[in-house]
C-alpha cells in the first residue's frame, strides 16, 4: 500500500466514524421527538421532523455502506481499482471521491445506462 493510499484510507475512516455519530445522534433525537410531545401540532411537526430524519438517516447509512465497502476493498487489495474493467482508477478522482467504486470511464457508462436511454419507438409510446 503507498502512502496515498494509507491516506485515502484514513480519510474514509474518518468519515465511517462521522457517519456513525450522526446516525447514532438522529436515532436518538428521533426517539426524543416522539416520546416527548403530546400535542397534536407537535405532533404533526414532529412527524414532518421524522420523515426527514428518516430520509437523511437512509442517506447516512447508504454513505456507511459505501464507505465500509471502500474500506473492504483494502483488505482485499482491491482498493483504486475500478469494478467493472479492473483498470486502476485515476487518483485525483480517489482523492476527490475516495469511495469511488468505477473509474470515471465506466462510471460515465453506468450513468448513461441508468439514466433510461430512449427507444426508438419513444415518440408513440409518449416518452417525449
Ligand atoms: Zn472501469
């Protein structure tokens, strides 16, 4: 493992650790909210409250996800190389993205895919 490397893999165990305060810390305001209001329009924002911790809690764990799966990757020895072609991904873009998981090539790929080509038949079926 080089030094950047070393590096990179500090910067996502920092992050993992962050991730996990702050899904420790909206779990328990979470349980707070609820078990303390007793009014209906507390009641009401408190739900409005719940939802959106529980939209920014799914992000955190999705975030936790991908950072623990970096991390594997250095266990593995597979860490900065892209999944899919298995071409080593460029380092600037590790810096800038350390749970990278493609290289930008197949990354611009993926999103292409993702993002539902149209058909030929677009036009009829009413897709534009
Ligand atoms: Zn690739």
């Amino acid at each position: 493992m080089t030094r950047d490397d070393a590096r990179l893999k500090r910067m996502l165990e920092e992050e993992r650790s962050r991730l996990i305060e702050d899904i420790d810390h909206l779990a328990t305001i979470r349980y707070r909210r609820i078990s303390s209001s007793n009014h209906m329009a507390e009641n009401a924002t408190a739900a409005f409250d719940q939802a959106s911790n529980q939209a920014l809690l799914k992000q955190l764990q999705h975030r936790l996800q991908r950072v623990e799966h970096a991390l594997a990757k250095f266990d593995q020895g597979t860490y900065g190389y892209c999944e899919n072609c298995g071409e080593p991904i460029d380092f600037a873009r590790l810096k800038a993205l350390p749970d990278a998981r493609f290289c930008l090539k197949c990354q611009r790929q993926r999103e292409t895919m993702g993002g539902r080509p149209l058909g030929p038949r677009a036009l009829e079926t009413g897709e534009i």
